[in-house]
C-alpha cells in the first residue's frame, strides 16, 4: 500500500457489504419453474399478463443475483488484495486510488482516470 489508509475501516465496510450481497442472493432465490412460482399445475390456463409479469420477476431477481456475485467477487478481491499488501492501487497504472474513492466504493480496483478510461467516452 503506497498510502496510509486505515486497512481495519475499509475491511470493515467491505465485510458489511459482503452481508449485504450475501442477503441480497439469499432475498432473491429463484424459484424452479413459473408454475411453481405462480402456484399453478399448469401454465396453460394463467392469463398472459401473469405469465410476462412472472417472467419479469424472474429476470429482474436473476438480474439482482448476478449483480450480487459480481459486487461478492469484487469484494473477495479486495481483501486478497488486502492480505498482499495492494489494496488502495490501482490494476492498471500502479498509482494510489484516492481514499474518497475507496470511502464510496471499497472495493474499487482503479483510479478514478483509469475508471474513466476504461468506460471510454
């Protein structure tokens, strides 16, 4: 770490995010089928608006689920990165990721330039 960051504050935040997407996957546990969900024998006799609304729901949950693994793989990176003595730099160029950065997103991997490069214009 090329700065002083206090390394206890941030495992901190990244260990309550971490429970954080961890009930989040828990919250949105998808279910096995559309009939299941909708408590139907059958698909057969649901109006289609039921069946489109189920099918958002399902998306919607299956979206948040991926959304949750990824911000969890984040957050297990950044306290590997921690247990090397990198946490804070950058993956691209090296240099220090500012601490406001961290305070807003602890498990960030880049500075705020190489962010932007990244996303591109």
């Amino acid at each position: 770490m090329a700065q002083n960051l206090d390394t206890n504050r941030y495992r901190e935040m990244l260990d309550k995010e971490r429970a954080r997407m961890q009930h989040q996957m828990r919250a949105t546990e998808i279910k096995e089928s559309q009939s299941d969900a909708l408590s139907e024998l059958s698909d057969y006799d649901d109006h289609p608006a039921d069946v489109a609304n189920e099918t958002f729901e399902r998306e919607k949950e299956r979206t948040l689920r991926g959304t949750a693994r990824a911000t969890l793989d984040r957050i297990e990176a950044a306290l590997g990165k921690m247990e090397r003595g990198t946490y804070g730099l950058c993956d691209i160029c090296g240099k220090a990721i500012p601490p406001g950065r961290l305070d807003a997103v602890p498990y960030a991997t880049l500075c705020v330039k190489c962010q932007a490069d990244v996303e591109g214009p």
